[in-house]
C-alpha cells in the first residue's frame, strides 16, 4: 500500500514539473529574447533621419569630344578631338533626405558650380576656360535591414548634369568666347550602404548607374560669316558614381558631412551619317562659313569632387 501511495506521489510530482517547463516555454515564445530586443533597440537608431543640408565644395572635371569631319568637296575624312582638361569648379547648393518610415526615403541634391579655370585645346585651337555647371537628381529608395548596425538601399530616380564653358585666351583671338555645352540627362539606378559607428556617425557608401542621353552643343556668337552654331545628339550614353559620405551630428539637430564623389560618363556615336531614321544621332551640318558634314563619334566626363555639407537634421 505504501509503495502504491509512493509511486502516486511521484508521478504527481512529474506532471507538475512537466506542466511548469511547458508553460515556461510558452513564456519564453510570447516575449521576445533579450537579444532580440537589442536588435530592435539597434535597428532603430540606424533608421535614416530626415534633413536638409547646404553644399559647397570644389572638384576637378575634364570633358573630352571627338567630332568626325567630312569636307563636301572631296569627302576628305579627318577627326577633331577636343579636350577641356583641368576645369577647377567651385560650387554650391542644398541636399536633402526624406524619411518616410524605417524602409522608405527619398533623397536628391542640387548644385551650381563656377569654372574659374581650365585649359582647352582641340585640333587648331588653344586657350583657357571659364564657365558654369548644373547638376541635380532624386531617387526614391527601400532600405533593407542587414544587421543592428547596417543597412543596403536600393534606389532609382532621374538625373541632370550640364557643363558650359567659355573659351578665353584664345590662340587665335576670333574664337574668344567660343561655348561648348555639354548635358547628360537620364534615369538612373542605385544602391547606397549605411553603416553606424555610434549615434553620432554614419558612413555612407553607394553607387549609381545612369542611362543618360547626351546632347553638345557649340555657339560663337559673332556677326556674319564668322558666327556659327552645331548642336549634336550621342548613341548609347552612360554614367557611373561611387561616392561615400560620412556624416557627423556634433549638436542637437546639426550635422556636418563630408562627401568624396568620382564621376566618369560617356556616349558613343551610332555610325550614321547624316541619319534622319536612327532617332539617337544627329548629323545636321555645321551652320555657317565651312561646307562639311560633321557627327560625333565620342564624347566622355571625368569629375572628381570633394565637398562640406552642414545642415538641420529632424
């Protein structure tokens, strides 16, 4: 009799403690685990703020146009290449970011730049340049969480970049103030990097790819028969950045950012001339003294960049 009221005790004690490990498990299933609520705490101080920054700062571009020629009298072929090597740029302007949530966001940026200097060179001609730059895009981004302290953002939008300079100096002086212009101007595609030290510092690494139409232009602005104008039209254009950031909240509501970006551009010529069908190209002929069929045949853009952005963050 005892040993059955022992072994009735005994089991009893055994549901017991399989009935409070059961319902510890259930516990630890409803509240998450001290290091998930790390992550999250983390994931929530890299979610992107919202701010609006002033830009300024200064870059080196070089631009480069080869333009094909065809004298009507006797089809002669030759190339002209120029070349706008040197362009120091200052410029200025506003960046911004718009945080929606903790995946979207919208950033874009604007600038303005002066060509204080440059040097300019082409098959005849020789002098120094001046000018001005525009440059400005948006994109809208999806930032994708990789580990409490990094995150990937793939983003697309559209672009405008424009270079004009003005010839000065020039070897033969009846070309001063000769312009060339050149615009890129697309859509592109992306992806940008956000790593967090702390919540004071941020590095941002990304890269864009742009599939860009190129357009050039050149305008001497002189009384007839020295005054002329040509404009042009590129084949297959493109564009690629790599640029990296890194941003400083040194004050309550108040960051500063210093930014490095390399940009290099290009388009490539059809092979048509005088083509009216193939809508990427335009042959047109030179309006004004010189009877030659002109087209290009490669026109490319190097620019590095190194500049300070301060501003408000929310």
């Amino acid at each position: 009799m005892k040993a059955r009221y022992s072994l009735y005790i005994f089991f009893q004690l055994g549901l017991g403690c399989l009935s409070r490990e059961m319902d510890a498990q259930e516990t630890v299933r409803s509240f998450p685990s001290s290091l998930d609520t790390t992550c999250c705490q983390n994931s929530s101080c890299l979610t992107l703020n919202t701010y609006l920054l002033v830009h300024g700062g200064a870059r080196f571009d070089r631009i480069d146009c080869t333009t094909g020629m065809i004298f009507s009298n006797n089809f002669e072929m030759l190339d002209d290449e120029l070349t706008a090597r040197k362009l120091r740029i200052y410029e200025t302007g506003v960046k911004a970011l718009v945080a929606f949530n903790d995946d979207l966001y919208i950033r874009g940026f604007y600038s303005y730049g002066w060509i204080c200097r440059g040097n300019f060179s082409d098959s005849v001609l020789k002098g120094n340049q001046q000018g001005r730059t525009q440059d400005g895009e948006a994109g809208l981004g999806y930032l994708i969480l990789i580990n409490p302290r990094c995150s990937l953002g793939f983003i697309g939008g559209w672009g405008y970049d424009e270079q004009e300079t003005h010839l000065k100096n020039a070897n033969a002086p009846i070309f001063n103030g000769l312009k060339f212009q050149s615009i890129w101007n697309g859509p592109w595609l992306g992806f940008d990097f956000f790593a967090r030290g702390n919540s004071r510092f941020l590095l941002n690494l990304g890269y864009e790819f742009h599939l860009t139409n190129w357009r050039g232009a050149w305008l001497l602005e002189r009384e007839v028969p020295e005054a002329f104008s040509d404009r042009r039209k590129g084949g297959m254009s493109f564009g690629h950045v790599v640029y990296s950031n890194f941003s400083w909240k040194f004050c309550t509501h108040f960051q500063a950012e210093v930014e490095f970006k390399y940009q290099n551009w290009s388009t490539q010529s059809t092979g048509f001339i005088n083509s009216t069908a193939n809508a990427g190209f335009d042959s047109d002929p030179v309006i004004g003294p010189v009877a030659i069929i002109t087209f290009i045949k490669e026109a490319s853009w190097t620019s590095y960049g190194l500049s300070l952005n301060i501003g408000y963050f929310f």
